[in-house]
C-alpha cells in the first residue's frame, strides 16, 4: 500500500515548483490536482506524462492501482478556483 505523502513526495521530486494535492480512500486509488508552472505550452497527455514519470515505479509495481490526474498552470488554477468556487 502507498501513502498519499508518498505520492506527493515523489511528485514534488519530480516536478519542484508544483503544488499538489493527493487523496485517497484506500491506498490504492489515488486523486491527484498538480498546480505547475511546468506545465506552460504544453498539452494535457504531456503534462500527465509528466506526473505518471514521477510515480512510475509504484505504478509499475501494481502498488498504485488507478489513478486520476488533474493537471493545471498556475494561471489555468487561479481561473479554475474562481469558476468554481473551491479554496486556494
């Protein structure tokens, strides 16, 4: 089983500047909204890429058994908290 700190420890080595929140129900499912500057100019699968890299090694090992990536740029966030209403 994986730990939601350990997926965003490893995000966070992978991509420095992110912001990033994990959460999940069982250790095996995880939910993951990755906040970067990395992610200007490029497109939605390279930035999942780009996290799916990070945590590749649980995920290859079966202990990551599903995962669902929301990825943003710091500009795309701040218009996505003021459209929805959600905390910062």
């Amino acid at each position: 089983m994986v730990s939601a700190e350990l997926v965003k420890e490893r995000i966070k080595t992978g991509i420095p500047d992110a912001q990033i929140q994990v959460l999940t129900s069982d250790g095996d499912h995880f939910d993951v909204i990755v906040v970067s500057s990395t992610f200007t100019g490029k497109r939605l699968l390279q930035q999942h890429q780009l996290v799916k890299e990070t945590i590749s090694s649980e995920m290859l090992s079966g202990a990551i058994h599903a995962l669902s990536i929301k990825t943003f740029t710091p500009e795309e966030w701040d218009v996505h908290t003021r459209s929805s209403g959600a905390i910062r």
